[in-house]
C-alpha cells in the first residue's frame, strides 16, 4: 500500500487547461473521492496518475517513488473504468488470471489469488462461467477481481458504478465500501455524482474548471462549503441561494432582501458591511413555522410545488423577491397547500453567507 501525492500537476491540451498547477496530497490507505462536473478535469487527474496521461508539468509519487514518467505497468497500481470490457471468450476465472499469467506468476500463485479475490467477491460460483452468462453486476464484480488480485498498491476508479441500474448501484457502492475497509488500499475513485462522493469518500476533492475547489471530509464539506460552487454541488436538494446585502447596525449584522430581514448572531464576518451577498441554506435546514414562532426572523413564501416521496415531502416555494426556495421536510405530515403562504425558518448555525461577486464564503 503506498500514498500518492500530487505536485504542482497540470495538464494542458491545446487550448484547453485540463487540470491546473494541482497539489493533492492522499493519504496511505485512504479512499479519495475526486467530484465534479463534466470536464471538471477528473478523469485527466486519474489517467495522469496512471501513467495513461503525461502531466504537461509537476511531478506524481507513489509512496516515495516518483512515477511521473513510469509507464503504468511500472506503477503498481490497478484501474477499474466504467467499461469494465472483459474478454468475452475466457471464462471468469481466464479472465482474472490473464493480468497474473502475462507477469508469469506461477500457477499456483494465480489459482490461491483468483479464489481469494473471488470469494472476497462472492463469485467463486461464478468462475466457471463466460461473461455473457453474467448480469451487469456480476460482470462489475469480475472487473473489480481483475483489479483485486494484482494486489497493488492503488486501485484508481473512474466512475466504475455508472453502467449500472440505480438499484444495482446503491448496491454495489455499498460492497465498495466494504471491500475498501476490508483491503485497506488505497482507492482514488473518480465520479460526477455528489452522493457516491458523499457516501464512499473518506475525503472529497471538488473540482471545477480543473481546478481543486475545496478538500475534505464529507462533513467537513457538506457543513462548511467553502464557496458557492461546492455549496450547490455538494447536497440534494442542492442548497438554495438568495441574493441580498449585509447591513451592520447596532453592532449586529443584517442580511436583508425584498421582504427578508434577518438578523445574523455571527460576529465575525470575512466581509465588510453593505455588501452583495447571498445567503445559502440547505433544503432540509428549513422548516416550516407558525403561530407566535412565526413573527421573527422568518422567510415568508408562497408555495408553488409540494412533491411526496414517501419519506420525505419537498415543497417549492417562492420568496417575496421571486427567488425559489426548496423546503425538505419528514413524512407526509403539515404538507402545505399550493398557493398557501408559509414562513419558513433555519437554526443560525445553519446558514451560509456568500460574497456575491467572488462567491467565497463569508460566514
Ligand atoms: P467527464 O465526467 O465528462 O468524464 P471529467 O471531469 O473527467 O469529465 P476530463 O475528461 O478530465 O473531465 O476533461 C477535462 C477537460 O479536458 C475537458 O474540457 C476535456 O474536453 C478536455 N480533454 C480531456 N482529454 C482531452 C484530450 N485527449 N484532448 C483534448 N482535450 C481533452
């Protein structure tokens, strides 16, 4: 098992700046979630660890070993894409073999960690078997043994659930994690999507326009985003954003917008009073009031949508200033009426302020 590190890597195509001047330090045994749009320079991060991408300057290790211009056989490391091709004429087992034969392994070797990986699996009844006589999953699975039994030190993913149907995803995102915790290598996986991020990152990397947005748990991210992009990527519903100005008066600072006067208890502010901000609160920090709670420091919005799922209802809401604000609340109770005004409320500490030009957070 080895960490990898990042220095000072970037990746220009032509006109198109992939990935900029990255420093990415991930941590032995850890598994590292890189996030982002499309294009966001992802998968150009991952291939360059690889070996499949030359960086256009910086410098990659693996463990102490600078790798930066090894060939991806020389670097120890296992990929899984989202086209997990398998050789459609070898059986399973041929096809997890194939990797160990070309490196001469002796045959007993390769039989000891075919089983090994394939009952860590849970394919060993599969081996036998041609891939076309397997289901999406199953052939994941062989993809992900393949990978397993060259034992190396980083196992590099790059959105290896996404050919997958949504039940089979959350399923097999969960045998991920498992199998993760059970190897203890690490694991730098490559996805658009936040919630895979959320639930399979010990640490997250948000990027956008190949450039790293923020680091950090999955807490860490969700609970202090560090500007309004990983805000609204990070979450679902996304969080909802309301444009307005912080006054400071008597000491206390004030985030007004049309019909909205909210008086903020942070004290410390990274901004200076009257200026364009927007405020950020995430749907399920919302929650609807009434009677003698509603009179202070509420939005007041109008509903246009109410969505129930089951578990949880989602209203729509427009502010006073025309801006949607989307509610998540529990279960199927207090659903409000379409067109009926409500007032909504969220705890301090869960509020977000934005610098409305530059977008970092403020509070
Ligand atoms: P996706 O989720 O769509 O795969 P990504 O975040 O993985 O996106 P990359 O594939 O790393 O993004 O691409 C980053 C940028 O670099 C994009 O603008 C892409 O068009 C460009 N790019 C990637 N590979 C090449 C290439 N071989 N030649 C030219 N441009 C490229």
């Amino acid at each position: 098992m080895a960490g990898v590190r990042l220095e000072g890597v970037s990746k220009v195509f032509g006109n198109t700046t992939a990935v900029a001047r990255t420093d990415l330090e991930i941590k032995d045994g850890e598994f590292l979630v890189l996030v982002g749009p499309s294009g966001c320079g992802k998968s150009t991060t991952l291939r360059m660890i690889a070996g499949l991408e030359t960086p256009t300057e910086g410098d990659i290790y693996i463990g102490e070993r600078k790798v930066t211009h090894l060939e991806p056989k020389d670097r120890d490391i296992a990929m899984v894409f989202q086209n997990y091709a398998l050789y459609p004429h070898m059986k399973v087992f041929d096809n997890m073999a194939f990797g160990l034969r070309l490196r001469k392994l002796p045959k007993k070797e390769i039989e000891a960690r075919v089983k090994e990986a394939a009952e860590i699996l849970g394919i060993a009844h599969l081996l036998d078997r041609y891939p076309k006589q397997l289901s999406g999953g199953q052939r994941q699975r062989v993809a992900l043994g393949r990978a397993i039994v060259r034992h190396p030190q980083v196992f590099l993913m790059d959105e290896p659930l996404s050919n997958l149907d949504a039940k089979l995803r959350v399923q097999t995102r969960a045998e991920l994690i498992k199998l993760h915790q059970r190897l203890e290598t690490t694991v730098i996986y490559v996805t658009h999507d936040q919630t895979e991020a959320m639930t399979m990152g010990t640490r997250i990397v948000v990027m956008k326009d190949g450039v790293v947005q923020q680091v950090g748990t999955p807490r860490e991210i969700y609970n202090n985003p560090g500007n309004i992009f990983v805000a609204g990527f990070i979450g679902s519903p996304p969080m909802n954003f309301i444009k307005g100005t912080l006054e400071k008066t008597n000491g206390k600072w004030l985030f007004k917008a049309q019909g909205i006067t909210l008086t903020l208890l942070a004290t410390d502010m990274a901004t200076s009073p009257n200026k364009d901000v927007i405020l950020g609160i995430r749907p399920e920090s919302l929650s609807i009031v009434n009677g003698e709670n509603s009179k202070n420091e509420c939005i007041s919005c109008e509903v246009e949508v109410v969505e129930n799922i089951g578990s949880e209802t989602i209203i729509h809401a427009r502010t006073p200033g025309k801006e949607e604000v989307v509610i998540k609340a529990s279960g199927f109770e207090k659903a409000p009426q379409i067109g009926a005004v409500i007032k909504v409320k969220a705890s301090q500490g869960n509020l977000h302020l934005f610098d409305g030009q530059s977008g970092t957070c403020v509070k």
